[in-house]
C-alpha cells in the first residue's frame, strides 16, 4: 500500500499560570517529554489495503530479502535483520511483515526515531495484526516511552474506532483459503484470518457479530519428517475485531457447528459436544447436550454446507435434501414457485434486514448436461414477484448487504448486486466465495484436492500479541 509521508502536527499545550510551582527540570536521558513540551500527534492515514493483491507479498520479489532477515532474526543479529528488511521493502513496498520486522529491528539496535514509518505502515495495512502487538511487543516499549511512542498510543486508540466500525459495515469473503472483510465505504480491506489458505469455510452470526472458521491443514514436523492433516475451527470476533488461533477438532469429520445465544454465547462443536469461547477455547458441554436451535453448519471432511431450516415466515414441503418446488411466505401468505432450473434450497433462504425480501438459490438437482445447475433469485414478500440474480455452474452462495443491496459468490466470484438496479454487478476482484460455502447440486463434483501444508514457523493465524521480535 502506498504511504504519504509521515506527518507530525504539533499543537502547543497550554501552560499553567499564578502560584502553581515551577516545572522540575528534565532529568538527562529521559525518555519522557518534558512536561510543556509541545504535544506530538501522527495523523491519521487509511487503514488497510487497497485491493486483495495487496496481501499477496509472499508471492512478491521482496520476500526473499525477507526470509534472508527471518534467518538473521533467528540467529539474533539485528544490525542483519534492518539489511535485509530495508532490501525487501525497496523491492516491495507493501511486505507488511517485512515492515513490522524492520520496526522491531531498529528499536533492538536502539534507532527509536526510525522505527515509526515501518511501524505505521504495518499496523494500518493489517491493524487486526499488529495494532496491539505493537502496544505489547517487548522490544518496542523504549519507542512508547518517548513523545513519538506516546503519540503513536493515541493515534492508535483513535484508528481502533475507525477500525471496528469498518467491520461493522464489511463485506466478510474468502479470497485464496482466508477471510477479508471488505468496507464499501471506504472500499479497503481488511484481513481476518492469517492461515495461508487453509480456511474452507465458516459460520456467521450476524446478531453476535462473530465468525467461527474452519481449516483443513496439513501441519509440518519437520523433526518426523511427516504431515498430518488436521480441522480446526477458529474465531473472528467483529466487535473487538480480534481472530482468535483456531483450535484442532481432530479427524476429518463429520461435525457440526452451531451458536447458542444463552449466556454468554458461544459456539458449539458436536457430535463429541464442546463450545469455543470468546477466547479462543475449547470446553466440554455435558453429555446430553443437544445442537441449539438456529443456522448450523455441516462439515465433511473436505466440504462445509449451511442449513437454515426452519427459516421464519418461510413454508414448504421440504424433502429430505431441503428442497421443494414452491414456498410459502408467511408475511403475506403468497405462493412462490420455484423457477428453472427446479427446486427451491430452503437452506439457501435468507431475508432482507428489512424482511421486505427473501433471497434464495434454486437448484436442477438431476444435473441436465451443460445447463448451469444453480441459479440465484430475490422473491418479494408483499407481491410474491420473483427477479432473477445470477446463473452458475457450480453452485451459489448469497448474502444480504443492506436492505436492497446483496453478495453473490458464482462462477466469476463474488460480486455486488443492487435490487432494481441496471447497473452492472461490482466484483469484488480477487475474492472467490462469500464466508458462507456455496450450495451446490449433488451432481456436482466437489475438488479433490490436498489439505493446504502449513508451516508452523511460518503460520501465525491469531491477532494475539507475539512473544518475541518475529514477524510470522
């Protein structure tokens, strides 16, 4: 991400007057401002990153010199690590690890007034990451203390709003095996999680504000020399817009994942029952616990499905795949028939948030050679009229923005669709499924395909601060 140059904005603080007693001197070598100094404030610059390549830097000309500094951090040579950090951001400006190492690097060589453009271009690109890290980072506590550091503290309470209500508002998708929110407001993106593409799918709870995600990983040990390929489920929490490391469930399934709203919510994990808490936790449930009632999700190994069923004000005679050929609207007691290609998903069916609208896939389960299986419609309550959103062929996924405005994920991606509008859907570029899995026909062939291979010295999925100077 490109960065304008790093302002300061000095403001002069008012002194005191009359028979307040003189201010002590400044003891030699301080780190602190000496107490009617003028304040130091860093403005504001955008947080995250323009576009979803922008995240693509292992990928990038720099991440060479940047391994060249992962093996100088191991061997703590510091003077090594600013080298090589320096070389990989000339040859990729937006290697935000690369940054993040740097400002680590020179608060270890004790450079404490360079350490701040790294370190703002780190934690505005991925503030989820390395915005608290940066507060709890033991390296960087010297920075703090000085007027620069206590400047930096401020600007990133004020960037923390900023930052949760770009959540609040986002787009949640999953680009390349993890999860972006992406802010229409702002048009930035924001990373959730950190798993290098292991992530096949997750569970959203809007009313909570939390995400629970599902990786398939093959994890390295080097020290065996084998891999094991291993499901965990992961939490996003969008009001303290923290992801949390995913905890390993075990075997490839079947389980299932489902949210209880009772006090203190959580997710559970069935059929061996434990719930995930906000921090990240796996607990055992008793032994007669059963799935509650609401949206869960099915995975299966290599796959996730949702099921919605029942969906309020929604009727049908739905069959033992969910589907049917018409349903009822309750609000209004209209009649909807399933249009081509054949039966209604109930388990695709998701009102509107000003319920004036029921958005749903219709699938040709019998798969008719060439004909695109799946195709997304927007029913509305009050008339019963249905308007035809998108074709695919391998299956759909939609999820409501705002009252008129919805994400499709299909055969190109995800895009933008506003109701009533002729103006061309908006693709999100570069993201590929919406954090909900696609509903797909069972004709359709589901990919083959092997467990992304983590390597753990590599794989840092949490938001939770690091221990020692490492980027990963």
């Amino acid at each position: 991400m490109a960065k304008g140059s790093w302002m300061l904005v000095f403001a002069l603080a008012c002194c005191g007057r009359g028979s307040a007693p003189p201010p002590e001197p400044e003891k030699v070598g301080s780190a602190a401002p000496a107490r009617d100094a003028p304040q130091l404030e860093i403005a504001a610059v955008p947080l995250g990153m323009p576009d979803l390549g922008s995240f693509g830097w292992r990928k990038r000309p720099g991440h060479a010199a940047f391994r060249a500094a992962r093996k100088a951090e191991d061997h703590e040579d510091w003077p090594g690590v600013v080298t090589a950090c320096k070389q990989a951001l000339a040859a990729d400006p937006g290697h935000l690890e690369a940054a993040w190492l740097l400002a680590v690097g020179l608060a270890k060589t004790g450079k404490l007034d360079e350490v701040l453009p790294p370190l703002q271009t780190a934690a505005t690109g991925d503030f989820g990451k390395w915005a608290q890290a940066s507060l709890e980072q033991p390296a960087l506590q010297p920075f703090l203390a000085t007027a620069t550091g206590l400047a930096w503290q401020r600007r990133l309470e004020e960037d923390r709003q900023v930052f949760l209500a770009a959540l609040a508002r986002s787009i949640v998708v999953n680009a390349g095996g993890d999860l972006y929110a992406y802010d229409p407001q702002a048009k930035r993106w924001h990373r959730l999680t950190r798993t290098w593409g292991a992530v096949i799918g997750g569970l959203a709870v809007p009313a909570a504000h939390r995400i629970a995600y599902v990786t398939r990983g093959k994890i390295r040990a080097p020290k065996i020399g084998k891999s094991a390929t291993q499901i965990g489920i992961g939490l996003v929490d969008l009001t303290r817009g923290k992801t949390l490391r995913q905890s390993e469930i075990g075997a490839a399934g079947p389980f299932t994942i489902s949210y209880s709203a009772n006090p203190p919510g959580a997710f559970w994990i069935g059929p061996t029952w434990r719930s995930l808490d906000d921090e990240g936790r796996l607990r055992p449930l008793p032994a007669k616990t059963t799935r509650p009632p609401g949206t869960w999700l099915e995975v299966l190994g290599h796959s996730v499905r949702i099921h919605r069923l029942p969906v309020a004000s929604v009727s049908a005679d739905w069959d033992e795949q969910s589907l049917a050929s018409a349903i009822r609207i309750g609000t209004s007691n209209r009649v909807v028939a399933a249009p081509s290609p054949g039966l209604v998903d109930g388990n695709t069916a998701t009102w509107s948030p000003d319920r004036a609208h029921l958005a749903f896939v219709a699938i040709d389960d019998h798969c008719t050679p060439g004909a695109a299986s799946a195709a997304a419609f927007v029913a509305d309550a009050a008339t019963g009229s249905v308007h035809e959103l998108e074709r695919a062929h391998g299956g759909l996924a939609i999820e409501w923005i705002s009252d008129r405005q919805l994400a499709i994920a299909g055969d190109h991606g995800v895009s933008i669709i506003e109701l009533g509008s002729a103006a061309t859907p908006i693709p999100l570029v570069g993201a590929n499924d919406l954090a909900a899995p696609r509903r797909k026909p069972r004709c359709t062939p589901e990919p083959i395909d092997e467990p992304v291979e983590v390597d753990p010295s590599e794989a840092n999925t949490s938001d939770e601060p690091l221990d020692a100077g490492t980027a990963h």
